[in-house]
C-alpha cells in the first residue's frame, strides 16, 4: 500500500499534524516528506473544505467511529478543484489511549460531475483501480467465498490464484480476528450499516501475519439484498513500524523530560502558563509538580514580569535562545544562577516554550573562589621563581607563562609560537635521555607524576638547574593522555648549596674516617645518630646496627641501666661531670668483651636542639704496654747494672792481663816455671772476659758489629751455654752443614737469637723433650716470599730450630712477632724476644719461617744468604801498599785516651814496645785540647768515659775534622751506641776489653794496612 500511486495513506495526531505518510500523498500533495511533518493538514486542503476537514477529524476523535467525507486539494489556481475521497478511524496507542488518526483517501472527479463521458472514465479507472491497486481487493459473498480478488491482494498473502482459491476468508484470517467474531460484520449483513473500517491481521502463506486495515462495504442487487461484499485491505506495517517509533519516541520524550538532571519546563507563550515540568525543576526550585503546572513564573516569583517580557521579546525574535544566564529565585527565596536555553515551537495548534538549563550556583561560586584562589597563587609565583608550563599532547601545543621564559632571560614574547621543542631546545642533550625517560613513564601510567631535575641553558649562556614537576590531568577513555600541567622551578641555589653539604660531608666522612679513636654523636636523648669507621672496629658493631639505639647499648653495667638517669640529671641540674673532661670507662663490645676505655665528651647545638660527640679511645693494648713496659724497664735497669758491672770487670781483667803479657815477656828466658804459672793466670783473665761477653749479652749491650762469620763454628760454640740453659731433662740434637757456611752478621746477635729460641722451646716442652737444631744449604726457589727482593741471593743458609713441645696454636702463631705479646705468665716473658729476632733476621736480608702444631711442636726455620769464603777488607780505604819489614818498628804518633790509669800505661807499654810514639790524656776534652796542638796518625779511644763528649763523639769530630787520622775505639761495655742509634762500628774499628797485646796488633794493622811481628 505504501507504494500505492491509487490511494493517500496518512497518519496524524489528534491536532491534524503529519506523522506518516505514504509516497502517493508526498508526490500529489507536498512533493517531501520534509515539507509534511509535524505541519497541520489544513495547509493542503482547500480554505472553503477546512471546516469539513475540522469537523470530521474531530468527531472521528471524539466517537471513535469511522468518518467518510469528501474536499477538495488546496491549489494556488481557484478555478482548480481537485476532489478526494476520505475515510477517518481513530487510532490508539499500547495503553488504549486514542493518539492519532488513520487517514485513507483518494481521487473523485465522478462525485461531483453528471457528464457520462466522465463517467465512463470513471468506470475504466475503477476497473483499473481493481487491476492495479496498489492494495489488495477482494470481492466474497457473505458466506466467505471469494467472488474476484485482484493481484495486490495475492502477493500481499503470499498465495497464488490457484492457492487462494481452495481457501475462504476465514482460512486467512488470524482466528481472533475472523468476520464470525466482529459484531460490525454481523451489523453489515443485517443491513444497519453499509460499511465499516476495522483493523485486523490476515494470515499470510507462511503462517505469519500482517496488519492490515480492511474496509468493508455491501454491494447490493437490484433485490435490495446482498450481492456480494467489497473488501480493501491496506498494508499497515509501515504504521505499526510508524506507532512503534512513534511509541518509543514518546516514551524517549518522556524518559528525557522527566529524568533529565537538566530541569525542563513547558509553558505557553502567551499566558507563561506552564503545562508540564520534570523532577529536577523541582528539585532545584523547591517547588511540586502540583505546585508548578497551571501557574506562570510571575506568579511563583520566579521572574519578574519584566524580565520575563524582554525573554519573551528575544525568543519572539530569535526563536531559540542558547546559554544564557538567569538569576531565578526558588520557593525559600534564595537566588539561583541557571545556565538556561529556551526554545519556541508549535504543539496542538499552539505555541509553546521549552526552558531547559542547570543549576551552575555551585559551579559560579567555586568559579568565582577558583578565580580568588588563582589570584591569589599568581601573587603567590610573582614572587617566587616558578614558571608554569601546559601540553597539549595530541597537537604538541605547549603553554607558557612569562616566568617560565623570565627563568632563562627571555621574555614570553621572545619565545614565538611554543610548542614540545620550546620544552627540550634549552635542555642540555646530555640530560634529555633521562628526562624523556622519566616522562615516558608517566605518560604509561607507570609513575603517579612526573619529577625531574636536569640542567638548561640561559640566554646568557651560563647553565641553569631546574626542578620541573608535572602530571597527566585529562586522558581519554583508550587511557591514552590528552592535557598535561607543570610546573618548573629555578633551583640553582639549591644544587650550588647540595654540592657545597656533599663536599662537607665527603670532607667530614674522610676526617671521621681517618680518626683512630671510636667517635659517636649522640642526641639530647642518648641516641645515636652517626658514628665512624673506628666505632665498628672497636665495638664490633656496624654503623647501621647503631644508628638509632640508645648509646647505653655500648656500656656494661651499671652504667648501661644509670645512663638515661645521668643525662636527665644533667638536663636537670646542668651540672657537668663527663661533658669537657677526660676519663676512664669500660666499654662493651657487640660479643660482650669489656675492655677498658678513655672517654671524652663535647656538646654542642643545631636548630635548637642539643648534641654530643664522644670520642673513645680503647687503651687495653695502652694498659698492658704498660705494663710491659715497667717489666721491660725492671729488665733495662737490670741490664745496666749487670753492664756496668761488666764494664768495671772489664777494665780490671784488662789490667791484669796487660800487666800479665808484660811480665811474661820480660822472663820468657828465665824459667819454665814461671812461664806456665803466667799462662795460666792469663788463661783465667781469658774466662774471665768470656763471662762478661756473656754477661754483656744477657743485657743485650752488645754492640752490632757484623762480620765474616762461620755459622757451625758459632753455634756448636754454644753447646755449653745451651745445655746449661735448657737443663738436663731436655735432649739436644746438633745437625751441622758438612762444609763451612760463611755468613755475614753480628754474632753476638746470632747468638742471641738461638739463646731466646732455646729457651722459649724448652719453656714450651715443660723441661722434657728433644731440641733439635739443623744447618743446612738451600736455594732460593724455597722463598718465594724474598722472589721480588733486590737482595735475593742465590744460596741460603737454612738454621732450623725445632722442639718437641705443645706447638702455638693457630690464632696466637699471627700474632707472635708483636713487640710485648707473650703468652708467659706475669714475670716469666716481656714479649720481645721473638720481635727482637724478626727484626735481627730481617736487618740482615734474612727471611723467618714457623710451622707448629698443637702437641705435635714447632719449627722455626731462619734463612741468611751465604757469603765466600774469603772475607773482603771492612775498611778499603785503610788499605795500603805493603807491610813493614819484620825487623822494622812503627813510627807513627798515636792518642791514647782512656779514663783508667791502669789500662793507659798497659797500652803506651804495649804500643812503645811496637815502635809508636804515644801521648795519653784522660778524657775527650784533654785530646781535643792537643789535636789543636799537634799532628796525630792514630786515635785509640774508649767509649765510656766521663765528661760531655765520650769517645764516639770523640771518634765523629776527629773522623770530620782530620780525616786522615786512623781511629780505634774500645769498650768493656758500649752501651750508648744502641742508644744513639748507630747500628755497627766498622767505619771506626772496634776493640773489645780486656784485649791482648796480639788482638790490639792486629787490629792497628787492619787500620794501617801493614804488619809486624812480635
């Protein structure tokens, strides 16, 4: 039907404006759709036919029952009449409610002319209509058997002709629709009406169904009774279609009226009387729905009627009014800001005006404290030195205020268009890969905001340090970011400051770290807030670990349970008992050592707050040096007197062996019997000055004069002295080298060395055992140790000292060679033995070794480079051409200074009788005197004498002053020359008292490079 080009097809509401209609009324009536909808159907009826039109559109609204009436087109020509058939049945909506008018018509021209030529084309276009209607038309005798039906009818059921004519009417009529049960086709047959429009569903081939609307009319013969009945039926799916939308936008309108968040009132244009209003007008205003409708807005006081004119003035102009701000009061009387549109439109044949708007009071006041506040911010950055920076990341458009540029010596102006690149052109490149990184996580959504600190470049081209913060503040729904706001601040001071503290506190680290004393700062409550390296060292505990307690975690009691109540008292009292004052504590350590310490505290303030730094120093090693010492000083004082002792033996034994020699010599022909008698008193001055060396050598005041010396010949002279030693329990076992091993050392020190050995081996076996000592040859690859050494040599000689005792255990062996360890009860060890033998061996280019177990033994294994065999001179520059003659006498002048009268003229008979020529003195001072005087070859002096210069002293004016003068120097006890430092005496040539006319012979020929026999 809706391509019908026979029938109009129209649906309006109950005011007569278009909702549907088909192309056949478009094209005869409006040529578009457009120019149909929503506009009244009297425009397209002719002005003397619109109150027939009026008339039945009302009563078909107001009975329901169906209308026909004829008028005429509306035509620009008055002297055109086109005439239409119509036919009116009310339409209701899903709740029963009458909503519009079906609308059926089409063209008659035969209704209003007697011309029988018109009415034979009448005729032809009626039988045309039957053939080619665009709806279906059927013709059945009133008991449902089809007459004729026309093609449209077919192909709108879905049959053929063959098909349809096996069926009656009822057979495709939906069964509730069907002529039995409709009481207007009953009337119908009974002739009290002649037609009737009814709609109904017709069952179609497939079994489904279409609305259709039937008209239905008698056709009677010439009996009066019913020949047959007409029945056209139009296609109603495109106005079921058009109810539906028509429903769905009715109850759209009214989802959107009423729930709307926005309010919306309806009201007429003329009156203001407002005919509908939504929820949220009421919300807003205060007034009910009851309240509202009926009543204009004059009259709720919502407008003054002035206002509400010059609205109206601009709506009756403009038609529509968008986003404008009103002041409107609500029902308590206070103001309300709406943001408002109004619109003027048609509805029901009359105008109306749709006011929507929102209530932006909230919004205006916020507004207007966001404007304050940002005022208030912008006078807060006038002052500071913070620029603000907006992105707009979709378009790379950037924002910039006059501070940002101000930072780097611009103005904003000077900057041009800004955009991502006005952003990283001033950054150092050296920092953008870090920047962009940190950036890029923010924009991930990985980071809550974005916080770097980079470096840029100033118009005057110095660099700049910059702290800029910003954050994502819009993203778009794929979470992508759309707006980002920062901020970036000027925060070169700062750095300059940062780097300044980092200096500082570099500089304090290495000043903490260098002080060997345990340092803590503490605050006014005893805790810890920093310590140094020496402070884990002392106490054992890591910085970390003590950071945070209570500083009484390093005292034992009862100062760790009385230390929070010292310092309460001093917070109290003021009273300082520690606090710039030295004193001794004992400290804790993290395994729970005690030890004794020396404390000293400072105070001093920061912020307002008090602080102290203590300093501890541990002095356990401080206690038991002293310790040491005061036996070390007992042992000293010892040795004096045993050297002192020795000193005056020895210038007693030197007497009486001079003297001794000289009578022997005077009665070497005399007889046999006092020959011998003389021998043997010399060989007991001889023990006697054996016991001195010994004696010498138990107070350690021999001097270091290393010579050529044979180290089997050295120690198998010690067997005695060792087996005295070591006692009688002990087992001793000798192992020499089977050829002469030459060394070059001091052999008193040697001596010394196997002694303390011996002794401490013997003290370790607990006077049973074997002490076994070795000499042997080895090559230097068994010291890899002395492999990088300037002095490697070649061959060692390897002195093995082992025993049989209880061995050093593992964590006593590291510390052995430490001056004062001992592990000796009190009185019976100083622990400086081994300390005295590493450094013996050690000022001889040797090497030590020690191997021990735990009641198994020890070894300790010294290794010397071996020397030839043959020793070179000591002094080279004493060597001269050629020996005198052995008939021929010396002639030279010698000094003799010595502070024994005794030993003076022992030596000047002993030196005239060699052809000297001799002058003595008693002191230094005299010989000084008489070297201004005469002229001297030789100096033979001893050492200890009294007076201000001795005879070293004596030795180094004469070396300086007269350097071609000889010098030899005699001692029964040179203890000053340890004291002073001098470490041998080869530069002066060294006698040792009591000496033999041979010894003193010999020594002079060395001085002089020549010889002479007795």
């Amino acid at each position: 039907m809706t391509n019908s080009e026979v029938y109009y097809y129209v649906l309006t509401n109950l005011s007569g404006e278009y909702l549907y209609t088909n192309d056949w009324f478009k094209y005869r009536f409006a040529k578009t759709h457009a120019a149909l909808l929503y506009h009244s159907a009297l425009n397209f009826i002719h002005p003397d036919d619109r109150s027939v039109y009026l008339t039945a559109l009302e009563e078909c609204a107001s009975t329901s029952k169906l209308i026909r009436f004829q008028c005429r087109k509306h035509s620009n020509d008055p002297e055109v009449n086109e005439w239409t058939e119509w036919e009116f049945s009310a339409w209701k909506n899903e709740d029963g409610m009458y909503a519009g008018v079906l609308q059926i018509g089409h063209d008659v021209v035969e209704a209003k002319s007697n011309d029988p030529d018109l009415k034979i084309v009448t005729e032809n276009l009626f039988r045309s209509t039957f053939e080619h209607a665009a709806a279906g038309i059927a013709h059945f005798y009133p008991n449902g058997k089809w007459l004729r039906y026309n093609q449209q009818f077919q192909e709108l059921l879905g049959y053929s002709k063959e098909e349809l004519e096996n069926l009656t009417l009822d057979d495709v009529t939906h069964p509730e629709d069907r002529n039995s049960n409709s009481p207007h086709f009953s009337e119908l047959l009974n002739g009290t009406i002649d037609k009737y429009s009814v709609e109904k569903r017709l069952l179609k081939k497939g079994g489904t169904y279409v609305w259709v609307i039937a008209h239905l009319s008698a056709i009677y013969n010439q009996n009066g009774n019913i020949d047959y009945i007409v029945k056209v039926v139009q296609d109603l799916s495109a106005i079921k279609k058009a109810e539906q939308k028509f429903i769905e936008s009715e109850e759209k309108f009214k989802k959107t009226f009423f729930s709307n968040p926005s309010f919306m009132i309806l009201s007429e244009q003329k009156s203001g009387i407002i005919v509908e209003a939504n929820l949220a007008w009421t919300e807003i205003f205060g007034y009910s729905l009851e309240e509202t409708i009926g009543r204009n807005s004059v009259d709720l006081g919502i407008l003054e009627l002035e206002s509400r004119a010059q609205l109206l003035e601009i709506l009756e102009k403009d038609k529509k009014l968008k986003n404008f701000e009103i002041n409107i009061k609500n029902k308590s009387g206070e103001t309300k800001t709406v943001l408002s549109s109004a619109e003027i439109f048609p509805y029901k044949g009359e105008t109306y005006i749709l006011i929507t708007g929102i209530d932006v009071s909230e919004r205006r006041k916020l507004e207007e404290d966001l404007k304050i506040e940002k005022q208030r911010l912008t006078d807060i950055l006038e002052g500071t030195n913070v620029g603000i920076w907006e992105w707009n990341i979709p378009t790379g458009e950037v924002f910039l205020d006059e501070r940002w540029a101000n930072m780097l010596g611009y103005k904003l102006a000077e900057l041009g268009e800004t955009n991502l690149n006005t952003l990283t052109k001033f950054t150092l490149k050296d920092d953008l890969n870090r920047i962009n990184e940190i950036m890029g996580h923010h924009l991930k959504g990985e980071s809550p905001y974005y916080e770097a600190e980079f470096r840029m470049k100033h118009k005057f081209g110095h660099t700049i340090w910059v702290l800029d913060r910003a954050k994502v503040t819009k993203w778009s729904e794929d979470k992508e970011p759309l707006f980002m706001h920062g901020t970036r601040q000027d925060i070169s001071e700062r750095k300059r400051h940062e780097a300044s503290l980092i200096k500082n506190e570099i500089r304090l680290k290495t000043i903490l770290a260098t002080i060997i004393d345990a340092l803590l700062i503490i605050d006014q409550n005893g805790i810890i807030q920093k310590c140094n390296l020496a402070t884990e060292k002392t106490f054992g505990y890591t910085e970390s670990e003590l950071v945070g307690q209570n500083v009484k975690i390093l005292m034992p009691e009862p100062d760790h349970s009385q230390h929070d109540q010292y310092l309460k008292r001093y917070h109290t009292t003021g009273i300082k008992k520690i606090i710039g004052y030295g004193r001794q504590i004992i400290g804790r350590r993290k395994n729970g050592e005690n030890f004794p310490a020396e404390l000293s505290v400072t105070e001093w303030e920061f912020s307002g707050e008090k602080y102290f730094t203590g300093t501890i120093r541990d002095i356990s090693n401080k206690i038991k040096v002293e310790e040491q010492l005061k036996q070390s000083q007992k042992l000293e004082a010892l040795g004096q007197i045993a050297g002192g002792i020795a000193h005056d033996f020895n210038n007693i034994l030197a007497i009486v062996s001079g003297n001794l020699e000289l009578i022997q010599r005077k009665i070497i022909d005399k007889g046999e019997q006092f020959t011998k008698q003389i021998g043997s008193a010399l060989k007991a001055v001889e023990r006697g000055s054996q016991l001195t060396q010994k004696l010498l050598a138990f107070a350690r005041k021999q001097p270091v004069v290393p010579t050529l010396v044979e180290i089997n010949q050295v120690i198998s002279n010690m067997h005695e002295i060792l087996e005295r030693v070591i006692g009688k329990h002990i087992q001793i076992q000798f192992n020499f080298y089977n050829k002469p091993l030459y060394l070059f050392l001091d052999k008193n020190d040697m001596e010394n060395t196997i002694l303390n050995l011996a002794i401490n081996a013997r003290d370790a076996m607990e006077n049973t055992g074997r002490l076994i000592i070795t000499i042997d040859q080895v090559q230097k690859n068994i010291l890899p140790e002395l492999q990088n050494s300037p002095d490697l040599q070649e061959n060692y000689a390897e002195i093995s000292v082992i025993d049989t005792g209880k061995g050093i255990p593992p964590n006593v062996l590291e510390k052995i060679y430490e001056p004062f360890f001992t592990t000796k009860a009190v009185g019976q060890g100083t622990g400086l033995g081994l300390s005295m033998i590493y450094t013996f061996v050690k000022h001889f280019n040797g090497h030590i070794k020690v191997y021990s177990e735990v009641d198994v033994g020890t070894s300790f294994k010294l290794y010397f480079p071996i020397m030839e065999e043959s020793p070179k001179k000591e002094n080279p520059a004493a060597e001269e051409k050629s020996s005198n003659s052995s008939g021929e006498k010396y002639s030279e002048h010698v000094l003799l200074v010595d502070d024994e009268e005794g030993i003076i003229d022992i030596a000047e008979s002993l030196l005239s009788d060699l052809g000297f020529a001799v002058t003595a003195v008693l002191s230094a001072d005299d010989a000084l005197k008489l070297l201004q005087k005469e002229s001297f070859d030789l100096l033979i002096s001893d050492i200890m004498m009294p007076g201000e210069i001795d005879g070293l002293a004596l030795a180094e004016i004469v070396k300086k002053d007269y350097p071609n003068m000889k010098i030899i120097l005699t001692s029964g006890f040179p203890g000053d020359l340890r004291k002073r430092e001098y470490n041998d005496l080869t530069e002066f040539h060294f006698l040792s008292k009591p000496y033999k006319a041979k010894e003193l012979e010999e020594t002079i020929q060395k001085v002089l490079g020549r010889k002479h026999e007795l």
